[in-house]
C-alpha cells in the first residue's frame, strides 16, 4: 500500500510517485493520497478515480479507517 502526500515538490506530484510505484511494482498497488488541496482538482490529475483522497489534517485512527477499508475491496 502506498501513501502518499499529493504535493512532493515543485517537479513531482503524488501522481507521479503513483505511475512509478504501479509501473515499477504493480499495477493493482494500493494508494491513498493525503492533500490540503480540493479533492475534485486532485482526482482531475490521478488516472484511477477509484483512489481515496483524504483532506490534511488527517489522525492516526481516520488513516486506519480508510487503509482497513481498502483492505476489504
């Protein structure tokens, strides 16, 4: 499972840290995207919409929510 921040820096977003992990990895890798930006921009630049976005800040037991829930589907 990846987790990842949607803002790396100013070259590299979570999206791409996604394409490389799913290229490099594997392709069904688990992802949620933590950001303080607006979800509906966010899921405009991910190629699977499926991916849940989380709103920063996040807490220890909503991130266990979300990683348990994936874990089910």
């Amino acid at each position: 499972m990846l987790i990842t921040d949607y803002d790396l820096n100013a070259a590299v977003s979570g999206a791409d840290c996604i394409r490389v992990v799913r290229t490099r990895v594997s392709p069904q890798a688990k992802v949620i995207v933590i950001t303080g930006h607006n979800a509906a921009r966010v899921h405009q630049d991910l190629e699977d919409k499926s991916i849940p976005i989380v709103q920063k800040p996040i807490g220890p037991a909503e991130l266990r929510s979300v990683m348990e829930s994936m874990k089910l589907s």
